[in-house]
C-alpha cells in the first residue's frame, strides 16, 4: 500500500507526498513508516498511541471513520491490500 | 475602539488606484493582533499559556473615500473587537484613517482553535476560555453566520454573466504562515489575477472596469485552509447587476485521490465589488 501526504504533515516526511510501505494491516505499515520518518510519530499520535483527533484517513479516496483507525488495536485489525491508498490529511492548522 | 496608532505608509502597500486589499487585510491583522494583547494577551502568550490560536473565517474591506499613497503621510489605525457566540468567534473592526476621515474600513472574523500539542500545529475548534472573556468595544452588529455562498448565489440568479476563467497553482511557502497553511490576506493576491486575466484576454470592455476602476469592497469567507505544496484551482465568474461588477472567486483544493476523479473541496470563496460609472 501507499501513505499519501499533503500539508501540515509533509515536513515530517521529508516531503516525499507518496511512501508505499509492504505491510498487511494498517498499523504494521504505520509502524513502518513511523520508523523511516520517526519525526512523523509525535505529529501524528498523541501519547496514548492514539492518531491525534485532527487528523483525518481517507482509503481510496474514501474517508475511514476515526474508531477504524484511531487506536493500534484497531489499526491492525485492519487490513491493507497492494494496491490501497491511505491519505492522511490535517484538517486545521493554528499557525 | 481599543487601540489606535499609526502607520507610515510605504509605495507597496497601494496599487495606482488604492490600498491594495492585501495590504488592508494585513493592517487589520496587525491591528486586531495589538488589540488582542490589550483585551486579552499576546497571541504568542495566548499559544503558549493555553494551546489557543486563530484562523479566520472571514473578511470585509469597504474603500469609504478616495485614498491613495499621495493622500497622506500616514494613517491612523482605530481597532475594535468583540467575541461572538460564546466566545468561539473573534471579531475585529479597523478603521483607517487620514486626519478624521475613515478612508478603509477592514475587518475580519477569527475562530479560536485548540492546538493539539503536536508539532505540525495541527488544532480543533474550540472557545476562549470564560475567565478571558472581556467586554467588546462598540460595533455595528453584523451577524457571524456564513452568508457569503448565499449572497453569490443571488447575484449569480439575477445578473448577466460577462465572462468566466480557471487557473490553477500550487501554494509557495512564500504565501504560508507559521504552520505552513496559506497566509489568508493573500488570498485577494490569488484571485485577483484571474480577473486580471480575464480582462486581459477578453474583448468586453464593460469588463475593463475591473482594471480601471478601484475595487469597493471585498467580501470573502473561508472554509478550510490550503497547505504548502497543496495544488488549488481558483474559478472566477464576471457578472453585471444594477450598476455594478462583481467577480465571483472560489478557490478549490485539488484532492491527490484518483487521477480519473477529480475531485476538489471548496477552501475559500470571494466577492469583489466595481462601481461601474464611478470611483470610490
């Protein structure tokens, strides 16, 4: 699968707007990425582990409801194919 | 009104016309930053002390009288603020000066957000806390809802159309601010070049006001912001009604989903006002 990025988070991915990681569920691939970008780690999950509530995942173009993907538990019951597309978008900034 | 100070007016802040609208919308930032810090405190101290900070959600200028850079020296800044709806929205009034004579009338509406402690800055809607509340200068009461699409949406119903154009751009982070999301005062700067393009490329003199003309008034609100690197398009509609051009702006995130879908959301949408057979 691939991570797609835009705006707040990107600077924490070195800019790189697609990462495909080759994992099975979306935890394991969060995991993953984490370790390759670990500055993406405190953007994106609050100290419970938990993604941070302002931000949103969208599969395949779909938006996933938050208790599919906020917690790890959660996260890796959920599986990813090749081919899934995971987009993750912030959606307020308070600069 | 709260504070009052001066400016010292410099030739980038004016286009032949007036003070271009960007400029005016970066005075009233300025302004409505100083009267936060009066009323409440620092913005950055605000950040610091409480994870609190603004995003706009809408602004307004009124060119009241003819004002360019050789009308003055300078200007005096009046600055005004109140909070809205149980302190989640943030109102600033600014009136510009030359001697007694508002000349600009610039304001906007801030939504304090709760930032969540992250470093991307990343921030969810939220309230001033009460014991921060404070009591709000006079104001004419304009109501905060968002009114904006609605109002486009009359004009569009009973006018006649002159002329439409499209282009599209990725955001510089010259054009962001502290968390890498667009500067909102520039958004005149994004729409304003479709028009000019418009005008450029079409043989409609009626649409020339627009380049001829200083602009009236300005109208916009926001929906969400626009990040670094994020690819917009920018969709302007000329219509004509009653003695007056307007130039209908929306400004649209281009979604990086699925190349055969297209698929945008809206960020921002804007009204700019010409007075057809006089100046400001």
């Amino acid at each position: 699968m691939k991570f797609v990025f835009s705006g707040a988070l990107l600077r924490f991915v070195q800019f790189e707007k697609e990462v495909a990681i080759d994992r099975n569920t979306l935890e394991d691939c969060l995991r993953r990425l984490m370790l390759k970008f670990p500055d993406l780690e405190r953007a994106l999950l609050d100290n419970q582990g938990n993604i941070r509530q302002t931000h949103q995942m969208f599969l395949n173009g779909e938006a996933i409801e938050k208790g599919v993907y906020s917690d790890a538990s959660a996260r890796q019951a959920f599986s990813v194919e090749d081919d899934d597309s995971v987009y993750i978008l912030t959606a307020i900034a308070g600069g | 009104m709260s504070a009052r100070y001066r400016v010292y007016l410099d030739t980038c802040m004016f286009s032949p016309l007036q003070l271009q609208p960007t400029a005016a919308l970066r005075l009233a930032m300025n302004a409505g930053t100083e009267t936060l810090s009066q009323k409440v405190m620092e913005l950055a101290l605000l950040h610091r002390k409480h994870r609190l900070s603004v995003v706009v959600t809408g602004s307004r200028i009124k060119y009241i009288k003819p004002f360019t850079y050789f009308s003055a020296d300078f200007i005096q800044v009046d600055s005004s603020l109140a909070l809205l709806r149980e302190g989640t929205l943030l109102r600033s009034v600014n009136q510009l000066k030359v001697g007694h004579d508002t000349v600009v009338e610039a304001e906007f509406i801030n939504r304090f957000v709760k930032m969540s402690g992250g470093p991307a800055l990343d921030a969810a809607p939220a309230a001033l806390p009460r014991e921060l509340w404070f009591e709000p200068d006079d104001m004419a009461d304009v109501p905060a809802q968002r009114k904006l699409k609605a109002q486009v949406a009359l004009i569009r119903q009973d006018s006649e159309k002159l002329g439409s154009a499209q282009y599209s751009f990725r955001l510089s982070r010259d054009e962001c601010e502290l968390a890498d999301q667009w500067q909102w005062v520039m958004l005149p700067s994004f729409v304003s070049r479709n028009r000019e393009s418009m005008i450029f490329d079409s043989g409609d003199k009626r649409l020339s006001v627009g380049l001829r003309h200083p602009i009236a008034r300005w109208e916009s609100e926001w929906f969400r912001p626009l990040f670094l690197g994020n690819e917009a398009q920018v969709t302007t509609d000329a219509h004509i009604k009653d003695g007056m051009l307007f130039f209908l702006h929306s400004v649209e995130e281009k979604l990086p989903f699925d190349d055969q879908q297209d698929k945008t959301r809206l960020c921002a949408v804007a009204v700019e006002h010409f007075c057809l057979t006089q100046d400001v």
